[in-house]
C-alpha cells in the first residue's frame, strides 16, 4: 500500500522547494496537482519525470476512486499550485478518503503565505486565526467581519487585487483601526511588506495601482482595548474623585469614557471604595 504525501510547494521563489519534495515527487508513482500546466513547470525545473494527473475544485470528488487506486500501487504526492495543500486549496476530502480506506498520510512541509507573513508581521503570533479568502459580496464580508470582531487572535486573511481596498475599508468599519501587515507577492521579485494601520492602508493602496497576490496580518482585538486603565489605577482615581465630594452617578459617568470600563462596572467600584 501506498502513501499518500502532501507536498507543500514554492510560493514565487523556487529555491525553497526542500530536498525533500524533490525526493517525495521523484519517487510517487502519481503526482495529483491542482494546475498540471502550473506543476509541469515546476517538475521541468527540477527535472521531475512522474507522471501528473488534474486535481482541482471541481473535479475533486470525481477523481477519489482514480487516485485511490493508483494508492494501491505505490505513493501518491497531492501539491496545489503554490505553499502547502488542502490549507485553502483543495485536499481535505482526498485526506479524508485515504485515511479512510486505510492508507497513510504524511506532511511534507514547506512554504505556506500564512505563516510566513505572520512571521515577519511584527503581531502577536502565539494565538491566531487563518480564514483564507474573505467574502466577495460586502455584506457577508462585514457579516463574518462582526462575528470575530471580539476575538483576540491575530487575523489572517488572503485577497486578491482587484478586492484589496474594499477588503481594508471593511475591516477598518468592522474592527477599527488596528495594526496591519500588508504582505504582497511573497518570496518574488516585488515582495513587500507594508507596515502600519488599517486607516493607513486604505489610504496608501487607494493611491497606488494594486498589483500582485496579497496576505493580510490584523491585530486582533487586545490592541484596541489596550488603553483600557487597569483596576488600580481605576480604583486610586476613584478615591481621588469621592474625597472631591463628587456622586456615585456622576463618577461612573466620567470616568467610563475616560477609562474603557464600563459604566455599571465603575458604579460598582465606586460603591466599594466608599
């Protein structure tokens, strides 16, 4: 029985390509690949002569009992056109079938555009959230924008050109002005990245003509409620406030646009501190 291998491959710069998956792609007996032109390329470039079969989004539960069988003779490498397969590429239902019939499956790792504009982002990258494309349509983008806008993970998304700005301008309505990596054309001859504040971006792409395949780092949550005043200081200009002979309602009311607390909870310190 064979195994199946998902092959991540080269994201622009083909040097970063392992030993490795050369090795897996030399020795399969089938490579299933996303774009067989795109793939061709690659496996010219290195000298690859196995042999190549379609496995794309739509043909992708037709061509299950193919591979599966070709499982049965020998190893099979699954590669998308570009980082690592089944991570927003098709994948997960030829994973699933494998595992299913019995046949292992193993990671050869590699490039993949999330992780490696995470990295480099300068945001907090032990807690994330990765959601591939947003939405086409703008409703259902700040539909889905307003379901995480509370989370505290950094955000990862993937856009294209021509949907870039519309993209920033609805994280910047939905989530605020928060930190942002503008990653484009990773690895390439114009790779960039842009550093700076979503109401930044939106400007600076605004002006310019957008090119190029992007990966978008968004500071999660925590970096818009930092300025909230911890209870110390909170409680210490609460006392401050009462010795001026000032009221519960009217110490609740400044300081709840002042500290980032809400207004009940600052009623409730105040009424403790007496």
């Amino acid at each position: 029985m064979g195994t199946l291998y998902l092959v991540a491959t080269p994201i622009g710069n083909l040097e970063d390509l392992s030993p490795r998956a050369v090795r897996i792609l030399r020795e399969a007996k089938l490579i299933a690949a996303e774009d067989t032109r795109h793939t061709a390329k690659l496996l010219n470039h290195f000298d690859i002569q196995t042999p190549l079969t379609s496995y794309f989004e739509h043909n992708k539960l037709t061509k299950l009992d193919r591979i599966l069988a070709s499982l049965a003779d020998g190893d099979v490498a699954l590669v998308s056109d570009a980082g690592t397969p089944a991570v927003n590429d098709p994948g997960y239902e030829l994973v699933r079938a494998a595992l299913a019939a019995g046949y292992d499956v193993r990671p050869v790792p590699g490039p993949s555009s999330p992780i490696a504009a995470l990295s480099v982002s300068g945001l907090p990258t032990d807690a994330f959230l990765y959601l591939g494309y947003l939405p086409h349509k703008a409703s259902e983008r700040r539909n889905l924008l307003a379901q995480i806008a509370n989370l505290r993970y950094t955000l990862l998304f993937l856009e294209s050109p021509h949907r870039l700005v519309n993209s920033l301008e609805d994280l910047l309505a939905v989530l605020g002005d928060r930190p942002v990596c503008v990653a484009r054309e990773m690895t390439k001859l114009y790779e960039e990245f842009w550093r700076g504040s979503l109401r930044g971006a939106v400007e600076e792409f605004k002006a310019r003509e957008v090119r190029g395949e992007f990966t978008l780092v968004v500071g999660g949550q925590l970096s818009v409620i930092s300025n909230q005043w911890t209870e110390e200081k909170l409680l210490a200009v609460i006392k401050t406030e009462l010795k001026q002979g000032k009221s519960a309602r009217e110490i609740s009311s400044e300081l709840a646009e002042k500290s980032g607390w809400g207004k009940k909870d600052v009623y409730a310190k105040v009424n403790q501190s007496k």
